[in-house]
C-alpha cells in the first residue's frame, strides 16, 4: 500500500497497484518507496542498495528523482508517480534477472547437449556389466555413479550466483550466454559525453561574431529545449523565460535545423553551419581556438550568418574514470578507445587526462558503429559503453554492448549490460565478475567429471561398493552447489 495525497492535503491508503502516473505519494521515515518518482517537497535520506548496491544514504530533496523498493531512512518526502509496479527501475531489475536466469550460457548448453549422449553411453555400459559379469548390483552401481548430477548443475548453480551477485551491485547482466562473452573482452570503446563525463556540460564560453549577443543567446537557448542531447541543455539553461513553439529538425551526429518566423536556425557542430550557410575563416579560428581550450564545440547560425555565434561547453571527467581505467587495464583489457563527436583536437586533449589508448573525434553514429564492426573483423572481443540514442548503432554491433544507468530507453534496450548507477567502476566489476563466474563454472565441471571417473576407477577395483559410491556422488553435488554459491559473496579487490 501507499499513502495517497488527497487534494484537500490528507493521505488515504491505497494499494500501488491502482496508483496512476502522476499521483502524489506521502513517504515517511522508514518507509519504502512504492514508486518511481520525483520529489515535489520534503527532503530525507535514502538507501539505495535495493536498486544500485550502494547502502550510502543519497540526500533526496526537491527535484530529484526517487526509486521503488529504497528504503527512507530519515525525513519526510512528497512525490509525484512516474512509473509503477513492473514499468519502475525495480521492477524492470527484477524482469532482467528472471530472464537472464532462464537463459543458457555456451558453456551450459555444451553440458546440455554432453549429458544427452553421456547417459546413454552410461546406460549401455551398466547393460554390458550386466550381461558380462552376470552381476546386476555391479550394473546398477554404474548407473548409479554414472549419473551426471553434479554436472548437470554446476553450471546453473555457478550462474545464477553470478547473476544475483551482479544484481544486488547494480549491475544486470541480461542472461549467462552475456557472462560468456564479457569474461573475453579484451578491448573496451567509450563513448565520451556522459560515460567517460560526468554528462552535465556547463557553457564556458561564448564567442559571437556577427549579431547581438543577448538575441543570439535567447534564441539558441529556446532552440536547444527541443534537444535532450547533453550539451544542448547547457545552451538552454542560459535563458529562463518560458518556452516558445519552434519547429525543429534533427540531424544525426550533427545538431538541430530550426524555423522560427519563416528564417532557418543552425546549431551543431562546423559541419552542420558549413553544409547549410557557407564556410568563414572568422568561424574556423574560434572553432579551433576555443578546441584548443579543450572545450566541445556548438556553433550557431542563421542563413546568411548575420547571426554567428560559438559555444565553447566543458564536462567534468567522472572522479573514478581514471581508477576504473586502469583496473580494467589489470583485468587483462589490451586496449582502451574513446570515440568522441568532439573534433580530433578536443578529444586528445580529453583523452590525455585518462589511461586511454586511442582516441577517435568528430565521429556520427554510424563511424563509431563502422569502428567496432571493423575492431570485430580484426578478431578483437569489444565492449562498447555509452548512454544515448545515438550509441544505439555502435551498441548493437558490438560483443558486448552496455549502458549506463541515466542512459535513453533504445540504448538500455539493445545493450547486454546495463549499470544502474553511473559508476565506471562498475564495468571494472562486470568484468572481474565475469571471470571469476566462468572459471567457478570450469572448476565445477571439473570437479564433476573427476568425481565419476575416479568412482568408476574405484568400483572396478573394487574400492568402492554401492552404498560409499552413492555417498561420494551424493556429496559432490552438495561440494558444487557450495562451490557455485561462493560467486554470491564475490566482492571486487580494490
């Protein structure tokens, strides 16, 4: 149940699953949290574990955003239902783990297919026994020992360990046949804004070279509301008023084409101002000067450039990109590339500041897909990371594709793997976790086989009877199942 915020400012308990979007909630200490939502007032203390891994208290005040399943732990909020039930970030979570645990790895499907001609085979050896040595104990022992019980779950146990282990660090591996291919990567792709940043670029500057500067910053701002892209947000922060009706088309990997009172508007990167209005030695000189800054590039323009102006945007790199780096390097990752639509010198300048060892600029959608394809065709097992609908491309193509957790619905959509919370160190995580979830697989499949060879060695030189023979078998499912749950407990050596 939830306390539902009536009108006239009382509370009536009602069950969630007749709460509708946009409904206010009433949550008070200690309570957990029905919906999605946001904050409309009140303030308190979160624990997010449920949802992300973290059991760090997340100050929650108005305006942000608040989970399904986290835990109130001081304050009072008020919040206004976004999602409910199975559309919320928990509940999606949940759906995630069901299906990756319905899924089959390769190493498990291989067992799978093993088992199909291995009991057989067991079957024509006890009748052999049987009609050689006259013996039918003898022959029900074999069947007995020969039973592949511990093979059979090893695997599965070993899995589903992995998998919940992931979940409850806010990483959701979606199915096992993803364990398999994560633990191979041996090359990651990044892209920049919002995976390698933290993705809330700040204008830093502005150069205007033909028009008035208040006009121009009004109007680019009120354009750039209809972007969601990260460094359109920067723009239309710088102008509060309210929101005039714009017609607006977008260009892939380029920027926005605008009408407003009959005249076209240009705002993206130089190809964009060039291809429509024409090129301006004044625009290139800003454009590489303000790059040289390290800064990401918007220009903006109208048809005869009478208005021509450039924003000069920095993001903040994530504080643990550099720790995250390097501990994939450890892992045994041989190469690590950023793919950025910065121009060239932007993204050097970026790249320098992290363990990167490749840098691509001034790349569209389908360069950063044709970049992986290609990495692929030269044998590399590739990771890509990002979190917008323009990764969607590369995302698709890659081995492994994962999204971060603020990341669009189409990237989460197609990716592999996706990262609740915004940590780089998470992908580090996946990774160790991957491997060590493979190799508790191998350890098991082992451990299986050997228990049925040395009991059938035994019982043929008559070591093992019947009765200690179903002890030991009995007793290595127990050891496997042990074996697989040590994944639950798998935590990350700093």
């Amino acid at each position: 149940t939830a306390l539902v915020v009536q009108d006239d400012g009382s509370t009536e308990k009602e069950d969630v699953d007749f709460i509708d979007p946009g409904e206010k909630i009433l949550v008070k200490t200690g309570d957990q949290v029905p919906v999605d939502g946001k904050v409309i007032s009140g303030s308190g203390y979160l624990n997010e574990a449920s949802v992300n891994g973290e059991s760090k208290l997340v100050n929650k005040k108005a305006g942000n955003e608040v989970y399904a399943g986290t835990i109130l732990e001081n304050g009072t909020l008020t919040v206004e239902t976004t999602a409910v039930g199975e559309d919320t970030t928990f509940g999606k979570i949940i759906e995630m783990v069901e299906e990756a645990q319905d899924t089959k790895s390769h190493t498990e499907k291989l067992i799978n297919r093993f088992s199909k001609y291995y009991t057989p085979a067991v079957l024509v050896i006890a009748i052999a026994v049987s009609l050689i040595t006259k013996d039918l104990k003898l022959a029900i022992t074999v069947m007995v020992l020969g039973c592949p019980g511990a093979l059979v779950i090893g695997v599965p146990v070993s899995t589903v360990a992995g998998i919940g282990n992931g979940a409850k660090s806010g990483i959701m591996f979606k199915g096992s046949q993803v364990m398999d291919q994560t633990h191979r990567i041996d090359e990651i792709a990044f892209d920049k804004t919002g995976t390698l940043t933290v993705g809330h670029p700040e204008v830093s500057a502005i150069e205007v070279l033909n028009g008035p500067k208040d006009e121009i910053i009004k109007l680019a701002a009120q354009i750039e509301r209809q972007s969601n892209h990260p460094l359109a947000q920067a723009i239309a922060k710088l102008n509060k008023q309210k929101p005039v009706s714009i017609k607006v088309e977008t260009v892939k990997g380029k920027g926005i084409i605008a009408i407003l009172n009959n005249q076209k508007y240009y705002l993206g990167n130089q190809d964009l101002i060039v291809e429509n209005t024409r090129t301006n030695v004044k625009l290139d000189k800003t454009i590489n000067h303000l790059s040289q800054l390290g800064n990401s590039i918007v220009a903006f323009a109208n048809e005869d450039q009478s208005q021509l102006a450039v924003f000069g945007i920095k993001d903040q790199l994530r504080p643990e990109a550099n720790d995250a780096l390097t501990r994939l390097k450890e892992l045994g990752v041989k190469k690590l590339v950023m793919l950025s639509g910065d121009n060239q010198e932007t993204a050097e300048r970026i790249a320098a500041k992290l363990s990167i060892d490749e840098v691509h600029g001034q790349m569209l959608p389908q360069d950063k897909a044709a970049f992986v394809k290609k990495e692929r065709a030269k044998g590399h097992h590739i990771a890509f990371i990002g979190d917008g609908i323009n990764d969607s491309p590369a995302l698709a193509n890659a081995n492994v594709a994962i999204a971060v957790g603020s990341g669009t619905d189409v990237a989460i959509e197609v990716s592999d793997i996706v990262l609740v919370k915004n940590d780089l160190r998470k992908i580090a995580y996946a990774l160790g976790l991957s491997k060590k979830t493979i190799l508790n697989m191998n350890e098991n499949i082992v451990m299986a086989l050997l228990t049925v060879l040395l009991l059938f060695i035994g019982l043929f030189v008559g070591y093992v009877e019947m009765e200690s023979g179903m002890f030991i078998h009995e007793f290595s499912i127990l050891i496997v199942i042990l074996n697989g749950m040590r994944l639950i407990k798998f935590q990350q050596k700093n």
